[in-house]
C-alpha cells in the first residue's frame, strides 16, 4: 500500500476498480438501447424463467449501485486529500477546489450531451462543492451533515421500500414507462438526434442525478471520515477498521441486495439507492485485503493505471460502448444476449486497462485529467 510519488495506490486501485464496474451496470442500458428497465427486474420475465434473466439479474446484484457507490467514497476520499493539500501549502479552501468543481460540472454536461444522458459528473459537481463547505465547519459539521443526509435519503427510501412491499402484496405492476420512442432513436436515430434528444428532455434526464445527491454527500464525507480514521492506513488500525468493514459490508450487504431476487423488481430502487452503497464498503475492505495478501499480481497496476485516469476512463468506456450498441455505429443493440453483454462489458474493460497501461508509459496524467489539470490552473491565474 504505499506510496507512489505522494499517491497512495489502494486508493488508486479502488478507483480503477469502480471505474470499470460501474459499466457493468451501465452496459444494460446502452446494449438495449436506452431502456433503463434493464438495469432493474420489474417489467421483464422472472430471474428463473431463463438462464439469460438470470445471468442478467446476477450481474446487476454483484454491480449496480455497488460500484457507483464506492466510486463516490473514492471521489470524498479525493475530496479531503485535496483539503489536507491546502492546509499544507496554506492556500484558502475551498479556494480553488470550487474551480476544479465547476469544471467538473462542466465535464459533466458535455458528456451528457455528446455522450451518455446518465452522466454521473454532474451529480458530483454539485456534491463537491456542498462537502467543501461542510469540510470547512470540522468534524462536527461533517457528523451533522451526516445525519441530515443520510437520515433524510435513508427516510425516503425506506418509504418507497414499504411502498414497494405494499405493490407486491396486492400485485401491482411497474416499470419505467413505455421505452419504445428511446430505443428507436437509439438504434436507428443519428448521433445529432441524440444530443437534440438529451438536450431537449434535460430536465427529466436529470432527475436522478439530483434525487442522488444526499445519497453522494454522505458517501462523499463518509470517504472523508474514512480517511481521516485510517482506514486506508498500511498499518495495524488501518487494518482493524478494513476486518470490520469486511464484515459489516458482506454480512449486512450480502443479504439485503439479495432481495434483488425477489421478483417483481418493488425492492430495486431500495437496492440500488440504500443497500448497495453497504456491500460497497464489502468490496472495498475484500479488495484492500487481497491487495494485501497479494501485493505484486500484476492485476493491481493495470488497476492503478486505470485508476490514476479515472475521468478519461469512465468517458472512453461510454464512447466505446456507443459505437457498439447505437445504431450510428456497429448496431449491436437490441441484438446481443445476456452472455454476449457480459462478454462486451469484459473486452471494454480490457481495452480500457491496455489503454491506460500504454498511456501511463508516456504520459504522467490521462488526457482528460490533463486538460482539466491546465483548465484549473487558467482558472486560478484569471482569478489572482
């Protein structure tokens, strides 16, 4: 776990590892050509009725929400260590960590217009720069903003799971609506009609992205806890705090994202918004645990690689994805099984390693994260 030139490489390693499964939820969407009633289990046949459902189904228990919740840990994890760089140096905060939060957002939008309309990079603008502030009041302030969010967002969810179980108890039907208009423009419309598309229903296809922000800001400042606790410490504490986050996150998390299974889908959204981010912290003390025990598989570099250029992978896997799935491209959409999914999801995340370890030999930051590097600081020179 040491460092690698002022960074610490689980955390690196961590982030490539989210990275890369977050598009094992996101390849739903883009191989059934924007229908989102694919990343949950209502509106389709029963896990059992075949093994395509099934597989299907088993995948989106092991990744969806899981993944994203532990990027969005990763993402508070960057948060502080940036504070604690200011502090160091004596530069004000949030000072200019609000730029590198506006050029996110910006980020963000232009990947949701020309790329995916579930981009994530704007949620995390705005998350970012809510935590800055809570930062800035101490720990106190971070433990109450904690509570606040996290027991608002907990609240909420719970209600839709009690509504949920009342569904299907008296045997109701739901979906996400009729997807028919989304899958024809996806597999037929060009890519111009697309971003007309995105722009034209920017408020409805943002909706979740700002329905998820209490979720990220406790996730954003439990990563900051985190780290500040020691939790990804080398040492004898760090490793205490990793066992029980190895426990918690398996024992509890386990079982209640299992409830996936439960037919139906009137537990997804509870699964996805309230229970995954629980088996996130599994995945994260099971992989600092393995990184351990195994320090010098090669496996861990590639991740490291991929986790240093997070932002250009995170964008290159759905460009990838779009010139395979949409019908501007290879047309693959609405015509691969559950399997052959799998397997595209696998050979992206391949390239996406042999993408980032080629980079990594000449080149010291991502593309992305190089221009945002040069955008921040034109930002702080325009603002001296």
């Amino acid at each position: 776990m040491e460092n690698h030139g002022g960074r610490i490489r689980l955390l690196d390693i961590l982030r490539g590892f989210a990275v890369l499964g977050t598009l094992g939820t996101n390849i739903w969407i883009f191989a059934h050509l924007g229908d989102v009633n694919y990343v949950f289990t209502f509106y389709h046949a029963a896990w059992w009725s075949s093994l395509q459902d099934f597989v299907r189904v088993f995948v989106l228990f092991l990744v969806n929400g899981k993944l994203l919740g532990l990027l969005t840990i990763m993402f508070g994890v960057g948060l502080e260590m940036k504070y604690r760089q200011a502090l160091k140096r004596g530069n004000p905060w949030p000072g200019m960590y609000l730029w590198t939060s506006f050029i996110l957002m910006a980020e963000g939008l232009l990947h949701f217009t020309l790329v995916m309309e579930y981009d994530i990079l704007m949620s995390y603008g705005i998350t970012a720069i809510i935590a800055a502030f809570i930062v800035k009041g101490g720990d106190r302030a971070i433990r109450r903003a904690m509570w606040i969010f996290g027991g608002g967002h907990g609240g909420i969810m719970l209600l839709i799971l009690g509504f949920g179980i009342y569904l299907g108890l008296s045997g109701a039907h739901i979906s996400m609506g009729d997807m028919r208009a989304t899958t024809a423009l996806y597999g037929g419309g060009s890519w111009v009609q697309q971003v007309q598309d995105r722009l034209a229903n920017f408020v409805a296809l943002r909706l979740e992205a700002v329905f998820v922000i209490p979720m990220n800001l406790f996730l954003f400042l439990l990563g900051i806890r985190m780290m500040r606790s020691g939790v990804f410490a080398p040492d004898e504490q760090g490793r205490r705090h990793r066992g029980r986050l190895l426990k918690l996150g398996l024992a509890i998390g386990v079982p209640l994202n299992l409830l996936i299974f439960i037919p139906g889908g009137y537990l997804d959204f509870p699964v996805r918004y309230l229970f995954a981010p629980i088996l996130s912290l599994g995945y994260l003390a099971l992989i600092a645990k393995l990184f351990e025990r195994y320090e010098g598989l090669w496996l861990w570099n590639r991740l490291e690689q991929v986790g240093r250029m997070s932002l250009s992978c995170y964008v290159l896997q759905n460009i990838t994805a779009s010139l395979i799935f949409y019908g501007w491209g290879l047309g693959l959409g609405g015509k691969v099984d559950a399997f052959t999914t799998v397997l595209i999801w696998l050979a992206i995340s391949s390239f996406q390693i042999v993408f980032a370890s080629l980079w990594s030999k000449r080149f010291r930051f991502g593309p992305l994260e190089a221009t945002r590097r040069w955008m921040t600081n034109l930002a702080g020179k325009l603002a001296a």
